[in-house]
C-alpha cells in the first residue's frame, strides 16, 4: 500500500516525503509536473516508490490502475502563484484536480487531506472556517474556497477521511524554486546575503512601515499538522495551520538578519540599528497590489486545538533562526 503525496516535488509536498522517510516510511507515490525540472532538488534526499507525471497519475486513477494499492493521499499539488489571472487555468488546477482525487479516494476509501489557503479569507479581519469569514481577493483564494465548499456541501458522501489544511504564511526548507513566491523570509535572507539590506513595503492598510502582520508558520509545523490528522484517520474538517499569532513583516526581518549575523559572531541588531544603518529599508507599495493584499492575517486555531492538536507552534524569532542555519549550511555546502 502506498502513500501518494501530490505536488510532491514542491515545497511542502517535499517536506511531507521527506517526513513520512524519517517514520520508516518509503512506499511513497511522489505525484507532481516537472516542467519546471529544477525542482527535483527537492526530492534528492528522499525514498520514494515511483514517481507519476500528474496527467499520467490521473489518468491511471480514472483506468482504476491504482485500486486498493493507495493507504492514503497527501493532496499539495496546486498552482500556488497569487498573482496568477489564468481563472481556467486556475480552477483545472487546484479545483477539477482536488475533485478527481476526492472521487477516487471516496470510492477506495482512502483517507484525503489536501491543502486549503488562508487567501480564502480576503482582507477579512475574522479568520475562523466558517462562511461569513470568507471573500478571498483573487482567482487563487476562490479556487481553493470554491473546493472547501464543495467538500462542505457533500458532508454524507465521503465515505473516509478528508481532511482541508488552510495554510497561512508557510515559510522553510525546499522552497528554493518558488521565485517570487518564495516566502519573505527567503527573500530577506537572500537580499540581506546579495546586499547587506533588506527591503519591506511601505505602509499599507492602515499600518506603518513594515508593520503588517501575518501569520507566518514553519513548515516543519505544517508537516506535523499533516501528520497528526494522517495519525488520526477518524477525524475530518477544514482547519486552519498557522500558529494563532501574528507578527509583522519587520519581525520577520529582524529575524533573518539577526540569524546570519550569529552564524558570523556578529551582535544581534534592533530594528532601529537596522534601520539607521540602511539595513531595513522601505520601498512604495506596489499598485498592483493595491485592493489584492492581505495586510494582517491571524490564524483562528481553536478548531485545530479542539481536534486534539497541542503541540507549540515555533516563533518567527525560532523558525527563521532555524531556517537561516538550514539556508546557511547549504550554501556553505
């Protein structure tokens, strides 16, 4: 029996992969698009079983192929870019996609955890799962809550587990390849390593410079909200993944500065040092993001918790740290 892990090749796909081989793991069906060859980095270090092009892995779902030989699927595939305008495209993706797998895992009944977006909830300031907290900003949120809501509206239907993670600010390892969607924290880290600075927007939104604030999560937190829910077949819903606390974009900056200047024997800096000495700078904010932005986002976990979830998320002061080691030890490799 095998678990197939979709999107695989990417981001938090990999990272699943990679944690399913650190618990013996290694019956592992890695599903995703490789037209963007430089991907397979990510999976380099991991033990997998096969790996299926998506077409050809839907087509072998829809021939009946890859009955009763699937313990369980871990749906990452999507298009991520929040800046894509393609609503066809879009929706093929991450919406028809996500039905194909539903189906099939409903008819086998296999258990199907797949990944949501905290884009669902727009510039709301409420972020519980429920409907009045939801109106996302672009095409990429209402595909992923055009989904939610179909799995909401067939409750009775699905005969095992499934299980939506909305992710918010995800950051961390095997990121590397997501250009301009890279998290902040990897771009802070390779503008401060390319420049010695870092630049944030300028005020928006009613906050001052830097100071919006997200919800930003390690995907080391991630991985084991997904392994949790895996652990746990009995229980499904949407939930929200973020750490419940929000921290501003300057954190964030602060942070990775500070992690490379410890890994040089350097003092930790404040943010006024930063900014008096040019390191922290502030840019216009882009037009074209005007009206599409998120400028706060904070996880409402209290269903995450209800569910049996307790573990402690780490800070961004904990994560970036960690990362900026991890982003370190490799560029010294």
């Amino acid at each position: 029996m095998y678990h197939v892990v979709t999107g695989a090749a990417g981001f938090i796909g990999a990272n699943l992969v990679r944690a399913l081989n650190d618990r013996g793991i290694t019956d592992v069906i890695a599903v995703d698009d490789l037209s963007d060859g430089d991907k397979f980095v990510n999976l380099v270090d991991c033990e997998i079983s096969d790996y299926l092009d998506k077409t050809a892995f839907t087509e072998m779902l829809q021939r009946g192929r890859l009955d009763g030989m699937v313990k369980a699927v871990l749906h990452q595939g999507a298009c991520s870019d929040t800046t894509e305008r393609d609503g066809r495209y879009m929706l093929a993706n991450n919406y028809e996609y996500s039905k194909t797998l539903l189906e099939f895992c409903t008819r086998r009944e296999v258990p199907y955890i797949y990944a949501s977006s905290a884009a669902v909830y727009g510039a709301r300031t409420s972020f519980r799962e429920n409907p009045e907290s939801e109106c996302p900003l672009n095409v990429y949120g209402y595909s992923k809550l055009l989904f939610d809501r179909y799995v909401r509206s067939r409750p009775a239907e699905w005969t095992a587990q499934v299980v939506g993670l909305r992710y918010f600010n995800v950051y961390g390892h095997r990121e590397q390849h997501k250009g301009r969607m890279s998290s902040v924290a990897y771009h802070f880290f390779d503008q401060y390593r390319g420049t010695g600075s870092v630049e944030l927007f300028e005020g928006s939104g009613g906050y001052a410079d830097g100071e919006q604030r997200r919800d930003f999560i390690a995907v080391d937190d991630v991985v084991k909200v997904n392994l949790f829910f895996l652990d746990h077949p009995g229980l499904a819903g949407i939930y929200n993944v973020g750490t419940g606390a929000a921290q501003s974009f300057n954190d964030v900056a602060v942070a990775t500065v500070n992690g490379c200047r410890t890994a040089r024997g350097e003092r930790p800096l404040t943010l006024e040092e930063m900014r008096s000495q040019g390191i922290v700078r502030y840019i216009p904010f882009p037009e074209e993001l005007k009206g599409k932005y998120q400028s706060y986002t904070q996880a409402d976990i209290s269903a995450l918790r209800s569910a049996g979830y307790t573990r402690a998320f780490l800070t961004v002061e904990q994560g970036v740290q960690r990362y900026c080691e991890q982003l370190l030890s490799r560029s010294v490799a």
